[in-house]
C-alpha cells in the first residue's frame, strides 16, 4: 500500500479546489496501484464525505495569528505531524497556492513541504498555479525549497515562469487537475436539477462572477480598504437585462463559494428583469455546480474553473478577467479575443464590448462548443501526465 498525503486549498468551500482534488485522486488512482489517500483539510468530515478519503485537520482561513493558535492550542500540527510519519509521498497542489498576495498562505504551504523534506519523504508540487510572487521573502522560499522537490509541475506557463523567475527549476507545465474529474451520471445531474425547480428541456444562461468584483492587485494596493462596488455592479446588471430582453433566457447565477452569493443578490437589486434570475444556494460539490451548469446555453464567467468545467461540458462560455490565471488560461485555449478585464468595467465601452462577445459566441454556438470539447480531450490527456510522473516517483520509493 502507498500512503499520500495531501495538502491544497482545501474544505473551505470552494467548488474550483474541490475539483481539483477530485481530479489529482482521479489521476493518482489510475496509476497507483493500492494507494490510500490522506487529505489535509479546513473541514475533515466534509473532506471525507465529497472524497472518501482519510482527512488530517489543518484550520487555514482565520488569519496567521489563528493558524498559529490552532497548530498549538489544538494541537493541530502533532496530527498533521504523524500524518507525515505514515505517509510515503507528500503532494502540494493544486490551485494558486504559490502567490504572496495573502501573506501566510505561501509561507504555510511551503513549511509543510519542508517539514516533509526534513523527514525525507519525497515531496511532490501537482499541477499548481503560481504568481505573483513579489517580495523577496516569498521568492527565497520558492527557490530554496521547491528546488529540493523531487517533482514540481505547473498548470500553464504563466505559473512556470512565476517560479523560474524565483529561481526554481526543472518545472515541468502540464495542465489543471480539475480536468480529471469524472462528468457525473444522468441520474444525478437529474436529480440535482430537480431539486432546483430546473429541467433539461429549458436552456439558460449561467453566470459565475467575484463577489468582490476585482482582482487582489487592487486589494492589496488598496491595503485592504473598502472599495464601492455599487457602480461596477450597476453596470453588470445593466449588461445582463440587456442580455435578457434581446435573447429571452432567464439568468442562473451560480455561486462556487458562499460570499458569491451575497454579490449576486446586489447585482440582482439593480436589474430590472430580477423576475427572471435564478439565484443558487451554495453546494461546495463540485458535481451539484456542474448539474445545474450543464443545462446552461452559454456561460457568463469570472471563476476559472466555473470555465475549466464549462470546457469539459462544451459549453461556450464568455470570460470576464479578475487575476492573470483567468488571462493565462484563455491563452492556453486560444480565446484570448474574447478577453475583457474586470478592471475595465468603469470604461465606457465595457459593457457593449462584453455584449459583443455573447452575441459572437451565441452565434457561433457549435463552433466554439467543438472548439472547447477539443481542448478540454487535450488538457485531460496533459493532466494525467502528472499521476504518472508521480507513478514514477512512487516506483522508485517502493522499491527501495
């Protein structure tokens, strides 16, 4: 038996990371003979549930002073500790967890795989999103542990370049390991369907956006300080009614976290047509999102993986950007002129120029649903490269 121990951004609500840890299971289970799963995680019985896996508990999302506290007080850091004594591989992905942008996420990931390196076990980075890494603090990190990593792949370039220009090397870029997930069965897309009031037969728009409505650059340059979005939201709600009335598709709004919601109702406030908007309740698996979304005409999205699962459906999709991996994979899949930036919305074109882009993609439906299934064959054959490199690797310790 192979014992991996897992560490990401995971139990803390999120359908995109939810996903992805599906598809690095997904990915490991085809090439690894006998392994048992070990998942460091916000929420261990939610972790299990979605993954039937064994979790080891790690409070992440309070703050560093609370992470801090938890790892003593709670004892924390003696399970994930032993977690670490048992396991025969520790794997570090995936998702953007390699960025500085919120301080002690990068610091917290990388004493992890550390202390997996000082109990010589060997240490893996899956199929990541890194960047921006801008402090020197954050780029002597990266180097000096991920160049003892017995393997590090990254999801697109733009995450290779982040860490090579930290001065890490042998990164190898594969793809998103939400691409190995399993499509669930008419059965239980019907049944989640149902429970909703929706059907098959009736088409939508779906809609996935930033509750916050721009990007952590801004945040953090912000230091933090509110920021109005009523205008920006305006003119969100002002786009979709349009949306509406000229292609008489009622609106789905689909949240991947839970603060996703609270940002739709106030966009809905300011729509006219806010009869036909249907706000969803949060479900952090990623099989329930991905029900709903696939009775969705087009999608209307900020969220990558909202996007990345839209492109395992064939369901067009128009992008609004908030961070460099939404730019980066537009990129990857050759879509890159449908790119708009969230931080152009106050411009006064924004609005007509994300109109454009629906009618563009509406009218040519099939065409870029062919277009998508194709990238999506391709990304899914990219992703599994990282469960075989990890195969390898796995090899070479059982044979010692």
């Amino acid at each position: 038996m192979t014992n991996i121990l897992i560490t990401g951004y995971y139990g803390l609500d999120n359908i995109g990371d939810e996903a992805i840890l599906s598809g690095i299971i997904n990915s490991l289970k085809r090439y690894v003979d006998d392994a048992k799963f070990f998942v460091i995680t916000n929420n261990p019985n939610e972790t299990r549930d979605l993954h039937n896996i064994t979790p080891v508990s790690q409070s992440y999302k309070k703050g560093p002073l609370q992470f801090i506290k938890s790892q003593i007080m709670e004892r924390e850091l003696i399970r994930v500790y032993k977690a670490m004594d048992n396991c025969d591989i520790f794997i570090l992905g995936g998702g953007e967890l390699l960025q500085d942008l919120k301080v002690h996420y990068l610091p917290i990931f990388l004493s992890l795989v550390y202390l997996a390196q000082k109990k010589n076990k060997k240490t893996v980075i899956y199929g990541i999103g890194a960047g921006p890494i801008e402090t020197n603090f954050g780029k002597t990190l990266c180097k000096r542990i991920l160049n003892d990593a017995d393997l590090v792949t990254v999801r697109d370039s733009k995450s290779k370049i982040a860490l090579e220009n930290c001065g890490v090397s042998n990164v190898i870029q594969t793809a998103d390991p939400a691409f190995a997930i399993d499509i669930p069965n008419k059965n239980m897309i019907n049944e989640n369907l149902i429970k909703n009031n929706l059907f098959g037969s009736e088409k939508v728009i779906g809609i996935t956006s930033h509750n916050l409505l721009y990007n952590d650059d801004i945040y953090r340059k912000s230091g933090g300080s509110k920021i109005d979005l009523s205008p920006r939201r305006e003119i969100l709600a002002t786009t979709f009614d349009n949306i509406i009335e000229k292609y008489n598709r009622r609106l789905m709004f689909l949240p991947t976290v839970e603060s996703d919601i609270n940002g739709y109702l106030k966009i809905i406030e300011f729509m006219s047509n806010a009869d036909k908007t249907i706000p969803i309740e949060h479900n952090s698996d990623f099989r329930y999102f991905l029900s709903l979304l696939s009775i969705s005409d087009i999608l209307i999205g900020m969220r990558l993986h909202s996007m990345i699962i839209a492109t395992m459906l064939g369901i067009p999709f128009v992008p609004i950007s908030y961070s460099g991996k939404v730019k980066s994979f537009l990129d990857l899949i050759g879509l890159n002129d449908l790119y708009v930036d969230v931080e152009d919305i106050s411009r006064q074109n924004f609005s007509e120029e994300l109109s454009d882009n629906f009618s563009k993609v509406c009218g040519n439906r099939q065409h870029y649903s062919k277009l998508l299934l194709n990238c999506s064959a391709k990304s899914r054959k990219k992703t599994f490269e990282n469960a075989k490199l990890v195969s390898d690797l796995i090899g070479w310790v059982n044979s010692r």
